[in-house]
C-alpha cells in the first residue's frame, strides 16, 4: 500500500466512523420503534443498506488506525439487525462502540486543530 492509498484509506475509515457514530444510534432508535412513519421507514431501509453493503475486513481498521472500531460497528450492527439489543451483551458492544468512536474522533478532532 502506498503512501498516499493509506492516506485515503484513513480518511475513508474516519468519515465511516463519523458517520456510524450518528446512524447506528439513529438505527438503533429505530429498529426498536412499533409503528414507523413512511419517513422513518426509509431512513430505516437506507441505514440498512449502508451497512450491508459496507464489505471491509475488520483487520483493517487495527491495521490503518490501531482501533478494533470496524469490528465493533460490525457486532453492534448485526446485534441491531437480529434485535438482541436487550442482552448484556449486545448492551456492552454498543456501548464499547460508543466509547472508541469518541476516542476516535476526539483524537482525529485534536490533529486537525494542530
């Protein structure tokens, strides 16, 4: 990998991060609703297909940005979609999510200020 493909790989996974960091939770909210608006509906059906059309190796994230951060959107999403998200262990996987996305994007915040 050169330089400048690592370089728009980080990127990539950032903006991913960002952005799972705003719609899993929103996924999450809504996955659980009873009765969907026809808007809620389709904001539902396209989180989906983000994410299952999102193919990375977990692998890469520890590798570009020493973060198992693909891993846990990965387990958090799958727990979503099989609607275990009241086991503990569902519980302690977003909220693992939740705390590295921050750390992420807290330090990625940081070297942009620099």
């Amino acid at each position: 990998m050169t330089f400048g493909e690592r370089v728009a790989a980080v990127h990539l996974m950032q903006r991913f991060v960002r952005m799972s960091r705003i719609l899993l939770p929103l996924y999450s909210s809504l996955v659980y609703k009873n009765n969907l608006t026809r808007s809620e509906k389709r904001k539902l059906d396209r989180i989906q297909s983000v994410y299952e059309n999102f193919h990375a190796n977990p692998e890469a994230s520890q590798y570009l940005i020493d973060s198992d951060i693909l891993r846990l959107i990965q387990q958090v999403y799958t727990t979503l979609v099989s609607k275990e998200g009241e086991s503990p262990e569902s519980f302690f996987a977003y909220n693992a999510f939740i705390k590295e996305s921050d750390r992420l994007i807290a330090a990625w915040d940081r070297q942009q200020m620099n």
